[in-house]
C-alpha cells in the first residue's frame, strides 16, 4: 500500500476506516489449521468472528443503495439470507456480494417483451 493512501484505508466490507501505514504484509486463509507452524509463529493470526444476519443484511442494505438497486430487489436478498435452509450454512460477505451483483444484472440487463 502507498504510504498516503495507508493512513485512510476503508475496509470495502465493513466501512470502517483504518490506518494501514503500519502494516507491512496482510494475510488470509479460510482455515489456520492447514497453515504450517513456521509461517503461523511469524505471523500470528487474527480471528475474526462470523457476521450475524443482522449485520450481513445492514451490509446488503447498504450495498444495495450504493449500487442504486430497487428497494425490491434489496429485500429479496434480504429475504432469501434469513431463509431457514440457510441458517445452517455460514453466510458470508462473500455470497452476499454474489447476490447484489446477480440483482444488479438482472436490473440492467435487456427487457424481454
């Protein structure tokens, strides 16, 4: 990261600021317990909690009015992240984004008459 830019980095998931400037290196990894001791003892890692629905559905809510998408189309996601047949599974950023990107396509592809 440029030096300038470090010291106003926003987090594009969380929207929250941070100073960067200090980080040298930034790592990810999806499961610490496939990692090899050496690299784990060099660079100690941090957990981070899974997101409650709520959080997840603010997130898409917020995402949504960024990309201009329908109030219909916000909730529909909305909707289908607290469907039951999804509790068990760890929702994620990840898939949320998937979504909000499917509905702006479907907003902005062709009319079919």
């Amino acid at each position: 990261m440029e030096p300038l830019t470090a010291q106003r980095w926003s987090c594009p998931y969380y929207q929250v600021k941070f100073d960067m400037s200090w980080v040298s290196w930034v790592l990810t990894s999806n499961d610490c317990r496939l990692l090899p001791e050496p690299l784990l003892s060099r660079c100690p890692p941090i957990r981070l909690r899974h997101l409650t629905l709520a959080e997840l559905q603010a997130f898409v809510r917020r995402e949504g009015a960024k990309r201009n998408l329908s109030e219909t189309s916000v909730k529909a996601i909305c909707e289908i992240l607290s469907h039951p047949s999804l509790q068990r599974d760890r929702l994620s950023v990840r898939t949320a984004i998937r979504m909000l990107q499917r509905a702006a396509d479907l907003e902005q592809g062709p009319t079919l008459r």
